[in-house]
C-alpha cells in the first residue's frame, strides 16, 4: 500500500455543476491523504503516510480535464496562423499529419502531455492522425497522464485535399487492435475512443458501424460538429441534415458522444442534443483563432446540456494551457450575455466536472472525494498576479471562501503557478517539473523532429 498525504492546502471542489446543474462549490483548508492512487477518508488521529506533499499557502483542486485535445498536432504549433479552419486543414494540418512518421509522432505527443500535464491537466480526450496512435498510447501510458485516445477514422475524402481516407475496414482494424492491446491498461488510465474526425469525413456506414463497437466494447465517441458555418451548411447540402441531425439518424447522438466545438447549432440541434444526453466541448481560443465563431454556451447549460473545455491542438491555440482556457471562457461571454453571465465557478465546474462526465468518468475524476482517482493539481496563490490572494482562516478544517478560491483561480492564475500534480495517486509534476520524463530532453527532440516533418512536406 501506498500512501500520499497533501498537507495544508486549500483545498477546492464543485460537488455539483454538470449537465447545466448550479454549481455548488466545497472549500476547506484540509488534508487530503491518498492511499493506493484513491483519494481516502481522512483519519481524525495521527495524519502519516509514506510521502508528504507540504501544500501549504497552495489551492488544491481537482486535476482538469480537457474534452478535446490532438496530441499529434502540438509538433505543429505555429505551423499555420490566421487562417480559417478549412484553408488551415487543407494547407497545413493534413499534410503535415500525413507527413508523420513515428518519431516525429512520438515528440508531439510527449511535447503535448508534458505541456497539459506542468499546466494542470491531469485528463484529456484526445483525436490523433489516421496511423501510429499506439505511439500516443505507449506515450500516455509512460508519462502518466489519463487519456481517452481514439485515431481519426474517415472513410470520405475531403474535397480538395490530398488526405487519405481509409476504407472502413481498415478503420475498425485500427482501431480494434489498439482497443485489444491498450484500452483500460495502467489501472484504467489508458483508454481507447471511437473518433469519427467530422460529420462530414465519415460515411453514414462508418459511422454506424462506429456506433455498433461503441456499445458493444463501451466506448467513448469524439468528433468535430458544426465548428465552421460553411461546413456545416455544406453538409446539410449533401445529406440534407445539418450535424446533430445527421449523428442522430446514424445513432451517434448520446451520452457517450463529445462534440467539439458545436459552435453553429440551430435550436432543432440544440433540443436534439439536451434530448440525446450528448456533450459539447467549448474551444474558446481555438474558435477565435481559426475564426470560426462563438458558441452560445451560456444557452446551452442554461438548457441542461453537459459542456466541458478543451484547448483543441496547439496548430490552432497555439497552446494546451487549460488555466487560460478558463479565463477566456469565463470573458468571451459577458459583452453578449452580461457580466453575470459565466462566473468564475461555473467555469471551474466545467473544468473539472463537466469534463469528467462529457469522457463519462463522472464516478472516477473531476471532483475530490473519497473513493476517486487522486488526480490532483496544487497551484501557488503567492505570485504577484493573484495577489492579494484572499484572507482565508489558517487553522485546520476550517470552511473557506469558495467564489473568492475560484476567482483567484480562473481570473488570476496563471498555468506556472502549478507546482504539484499527482494521477491516480503518483506524483507527475513537481515544483512544476515534469517527473515522468526529461522536460528539457523533450522539446530538444521536439525541435528536432519539427524540422524533419516540415522537410518532408510536400
Ligand atoms: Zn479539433
């Protein structure tokens, strides 16, 4: 048995706040104490373990979880700026993930984990390239990030492009193998997904087909919908229904499904996905920066539809920072909705707890409570931009001030505030260093292998 003890801190979570439920929000300044990677009851007596973590002065917090990520993409940070998605995908993103070879793979993915991971994101739901995911997947099971990682299946050639759809078979083919070899290893840390790319890159057999092994291996299902208007209404065209239409017909559309993006849904769409139970991860910066839109997420929780947060892929963040995720979402709204409107606790439950139920690890992540996986992020409050941090009582056990914790955290914190961070129970960062691995000897090889993919562009 072993056993973490996190001593001091100020400790912070939501108790409720998905599917568009109020938030309520638990802080207290406790210990928390982790026996063979699950957070345990605290004993009233003598607190002992075989590590201590002095958390003292610190906000300790569930570790976030990001809904929609591409490891395979952080290699290419920079790669193609302002632009709109469609030029950035046919110009730059696919060739250059056609260009991929398993080292240059291999670098993006440790480059993406070890960046989500000293900044505070302890899970992810990620959507690689079409070949090598098993290179991600040995690449999180190694780091020691929690993942949900599924290949791009497309069985539609996009129009103008020279990426290579794959048949159908050789999608499931794929991605049955690594359902076999990875998916539930590392005590449940390493999960496999059934990622269709977009409504428009799957036929409606693919899709079903998608459906059918979902259900019958208990699958998660990741995809991009209605991001771009033009797309959206080009797919409307060809099939005569618009995204959350067309996933519904195919049987796609519910609870194990995350949108990313759904920027442009009409309130059909909208009605569909609240009934369907599916979930919608909010991108803020990557649709700002692509152009693509805002979505309305205020009415989407408003009517009780589950939305997480994600970065998307540092081609078009450029970065995989989830504390500045936060922030944007908490301000992108406010000029078209009010002030009111996304404060900062209703972000941290997206966060946190939205996230775990949109990778239906509702019962595993995204809250601190006995019998959960200890992932955990502990953040320094003694910098000057979130000084002065508020007066909280010292003494121990004592209830703190909630809201003020979360301002501090999705207003004022910055991601090199993270100093701590522990998945399912093992320690991954510390002093805001990335344990697992070399930080430094990974984005060496980073440049290194960026060099050699842009070479081989076409
Ligand atoms: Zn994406």
């Amino acid at each position: 048995v072993s056993t973490v003890l996190i001593t001091g801190g100020s400790v912070l979570t939501c108790t409720t706040g998905s599917h568009g439920a109020p938030v309520a929000l638990w802080a207290r300044r406790t210990d928390l104490l982790v026996v063979d990677g699950r957070i345990a009851e605290l004993p009233t007596a003598e607190r002992t373990a075989d590590e201590v973590i002095d958390a003292t002065g610190m906000l300790v917090i569930p570790g976030l979880v990001q809904a929609h990520v591409h490891l395979c993409q952080t290699l290419m940070r920079g790669l193609a700026d302002d632009c709109d998605v469609v030029e950035w995908l046919r110009t730059a993103i696919w060739p250059a993930e056609q260009a991929h070879d398993e080292h240059s793979l291999r670098a993006s993915a440790e480059l993406g984990i070890a960046e989500l991971l000293t900044s505070g994101t302890t899970t992810a739901l990620t959507m690689e390239t079409a070949l090598s995911t098993e290179v991600v997947l040995d690449a999180v099971d190694r780091l020691g990030i929690r993942a949900i990682v599924g290949p791009a299946l497309m069985d539609l050639q996009e129009p103008g492009t020279q990426m290579v759809a794959q048949s159908i078979a050789q999608a499931l083919a794929t991605v049955t193998d690594l359902v076999k070899h990875f998916h539930g290893t590392a005590g449940g840390r390493v999960q496999v997904a059934l990622s269709p790319r977009g409504t428009y890159n799957g036929t409606p057999e693919l899709w079903r087909e998608c459906v059918r092994l979902a259900d019958e291996w208990d699958l998660r299902l990741h995809t991009h919908a209605s991001e771009n208007a033009a797309q959206a209404e080009r797919l409307e065209r060809t099939f005569g229904q618009r995204d959350a239409q067309a996933l519904a017909e195919w049987g796609a559309l519910g609870p194990r499904l995350t949108i990313a993006h759904g920027i442009w849904l009409d309130p059909a769409e909208r009605a569909l996905v609240r009934s369907r139970g599916a979930h919608i991860c909010h991108c803020p910066t990557a649709n700002l920066k692509l152009g693509s839109g805002i979505a309305p997420v205020p009415d989407y929780l408003a009517a009780g539809i589950n939305v997480a947060l994600g970065t998307d892929g540092a081609a078009c963040n450029n970065s995989l920072d989830g504390v500045a995720e936060m922030r944007l979402a908490a301000l992108l709204h406010k000029p078209r909705y009010g002030p009111q409107a996304m404060p900062a606790e209703r972000v941290f439950a997206m966060a946190t707890m939205g996230g775990a139920a949109a990778l239906g690890l509702q019962d595993v992540v995204g809250r601190l409570e006995p019998g959960l996986a200890a992932d955990i992020t502990c953040l320094r409050l003694d910098g000057l931009h979130v000084s002065p941090a508020p007066v909280q009582p010292a003494r121990r056990d004592a209830e703190l001030d909630a809201a003020a914790l979360a301002s501090s955290l999705v207003y004022s914190a910055r991601a090199s505030d993270v100093d701590t961070v522990l998945v399912q129970g093992e320690v991954v960062v510390r002093a805001g260093q990335l344990v697992s691995a070399d930080q430094v000897a990974i984005s060496t090889e980073a440049a290194v292998q960026r060099a050699r993919l842009t070479a081989r562009l076409p």
